[in-house]
C-alpha cells in the first residue's frame, strides 16, 4: 500500500511545544503507513535540523503578516503545492497556522483538514478568536491535548463534540528520566522550566521563594527559559533581596539535564493547556507544584503533586515549605508521579493515539 501523504504545519521550527509535538508525529509515524512533510512559516531551528537530519521534506511560506496582500499569495502557493503534491491530510499543530493553513488547505481540496487546539483561547487576540471560530467550521476535526481543552472547545467556543479529538502529549522516556537521589546536588533546588510570559505567573513564584528564604536561606530558584520578562522578573528577584541564590538560564536544548537538578518543580501558571515541561519534570523524577489551573490537574491528581490556586502567594509558600521539609513525601511523589507518565504519557503512546486519528478519516 503507498504511504498516505500529510502535510504537518506549525509556525515555525523552534523548541515550542508544539513544534516539538508536531517533530515527534514526523519522526515516530509508521512511514510505510504515512509519508509526512512539515509546512512552516520559518524554517530553522533546532526541530528544524531535526527533520532534515531524517530527510523530511520542509517546505516553508514567506508570510511576514497576516494582514498583508502578500499573505494570499502564500497561501495560494500552499493551494498549489498540495495540489500538485495530492496530499491525503493536512493537519495544523497551532493558532497561525490554523488561520493561514486551514483556508487554503479547504481552498486546496484537501481530502482531510485538521486542526489543533494547545491553548486557551483567551490567550489569543479578539481577531484571531472570531477567525478561528470560523475555521471550526471548515475543519474534519481539533485535535487537543487535554480533556481540559476539549471542555473549553465545547464550552465557550460552540464545537461539536464529534468533531473533537483527544490526544494528549508525549515523553521521550528514553531522554527524560531521572538520576539516582545521591546524584543530586546538596542545595535543595525548586525550579521551573518555561518562556519568560506573562501567562507563566513567575511572579508568584518569586514572592513564595523568598517567603521561604528564612528558613532554608542555602535553597536556590533556577528558572530555565528566555522571554519578554526576562529583565522585569530578574529586577524582581533584587527588590525582594533573592537575586543572590535566583538563577536565570536561558532557553536549552538539553532540558532534560537541567530538570535532573531540580528536587521540587513549580509550574505557576496563570493559563495552562498540557503542560510539556511538567510532565518532563514528573519523567525526570521531580516532586513537582502546580497552579490548579487547565490541564495540570489531569497530571498532579491523585497524590501525584501538590495542586494550588494561581496566584496565591501563601498556598504555594505553605507548599514549598511542605516539601522543604519532608524528603519522604517528595520521595513519594516523586514515584508515583513517575510511574503515572510512563504509565499513560510515553511518546510511543502519544503518537499510537494521533496515528489513530490520522487512520480513522482516511479509507
């Protein structure tokens, strides 16, 4: 049987979530079942060397703004390009390129038109929200990769529930695993790895951190990742007197070295999807924090983590205080909370799931 032909699209080809959910499709598909090819709007960065090392083909679109005439010309070329290609299924793995890829793709004749849904909504512009509602209605299905998700899509955006297609996120469990506790370093480390954005609720993290100086003035903050506050949390950190034992970390390629030296993980969010960092911190054995906000709770529940309200300064203190203090109970949490993403939340099993999907629209 010749491989179905998808085209998989995603913004651009960096360290984000979802290029790095699109780039584990890409590689792990059965390529005597699929034949994948990557859509983007820039193509370099590291997920991009990714898919050239295996040969993927890439194909790239000079779309600078969306509101601009030369916009249209790109996605009649993206037409064109399917067209000539007779691609099976087009799939979108984030909000532009459901606005660019969805439309041209139908304008296409694509015979199967997906889309994805990673983030709530609101994070989005008040244009982007009424375009995608209308590319609701263009689609097969939307993907998503939380039962959080889908209530969102059912609650506040109107989607037919046919039409919504669960699969949740993936863990390489050969690169995120964790180290023998003798391994780790002495100073008891609390730690996040996340894009420097307002929606992170780092703040909050910073305030609880220094409430919990006092008693464990050799604990230090790491926060791995870059962002638009990166200047604005660092001043922070000096005007509550915890810059001396707060270290900042731009982003990494090799996040999984950098969570093996964290003993409690804080996820602070204000606005949550499924979190890809907090389950690497679960494979990689860390007892892990989270605001009680989207789908975390689908990860901590179950004793798995300790769960608070975004933020709530005092709620993640007494937390943080909790853990500090009981290396028994981040023992345990640290195992069960293991178990649970190996147990459900594999790459193997992730993409078995969206491998699914892509087999029950095609014939």
């Amino acid at each position: 049987m010749t491989p179905r032909r998808i085209l998989l699209m995603a913004y651009e080809l960096g360290i984000g979530g979802s290029e790095r959910q699109l780039t584990e499709v890409a590689k792990s598909l059965d390529h005597t079942q699929f034949e994948p090819h990557v859509g983007c709007l820039h193509p370099t960065g590291i997920r991009a060397d990714e898919l050239n090392a295996l040969g993927v083909p890439i194909v790239s679109f000079d779309v600078r703004s969306f509101a601009r005439p030369h916009a249209v010309t790109e996605g009649l070329r993206l037409s064109r390009y399917l067209r000539r290609h007779r691609f099976d299924l087009v799939h979108t793995f984030d909000v532009p390129m459901n606005v660019f890829g969805v439309p041209f793709a139908k304008l296409a004749g694509a015979p199967v038109v997906l889309s994805s849904q990673r983030a709530h909504r609101d994070l989005t512009s008040s244009l982007y929200r009424r375009v995608l509602r209308f590319t609701d209605h263009l689609v097969d299905g939307i993907v998503v990769n939380c039962e959080y998700m889908r209530r969102h899509l059912l609650r506040d955006e109107g989607v037919a529930a046919a039409i919504i297609h669960l699969c949740y996120n993936g863990v390489d469990t050969a690169i995120f695993h964790p180290i023998e506790e003798s391994a780790r370093g002495d100073a008891l480390t609390i730690g996040v790895v996340c894009s420097l954005r307002p929606e992170k609720g780092l703040p909050t993290l910073l305030h609880a951190f220094t409430l919990l100086q006092p008693q464990y003035p050799g604990a230090r903050l790491l926060l791995v990742g870059s962002g638009p506050l990166e200047a604005e949390l660092q001043q922070l950190a000096n005007d509550l007197g915890i810059a001396h034992n707060t270290h900042f970390v731009p982003t990494q390629s090799n996040v999984a070295d950098w969570l093996r030296q964290i003993d409690i993980f804080v996820l602070p969010s204000l606005s949550e999807a499924l979190s890809n960092a907090l389950m690497e911190a679960m494979a990689c054995g860390c007892a892990c924090v989270a605001s009680n906000v989207g789908g975390n709770p689908e990860l901590l529940g179950e004793d798995r983590g300790l769960l608070f309200e975004s933020g709530d300064v005092h709620q993640l203190f007494e937390h943080l205080q909790t853990l500090a203090g009981d290396a028994e109970l981040r023992q345990q949490l640290r195992e069960s909370s293991l178990q649970f993403v190996r147990a459900n939340f594999t790459r193997e099993a992730s993409v078995a799931r969206m491998s699914a999907i892509y087999r029950s629209f095609l014939p």
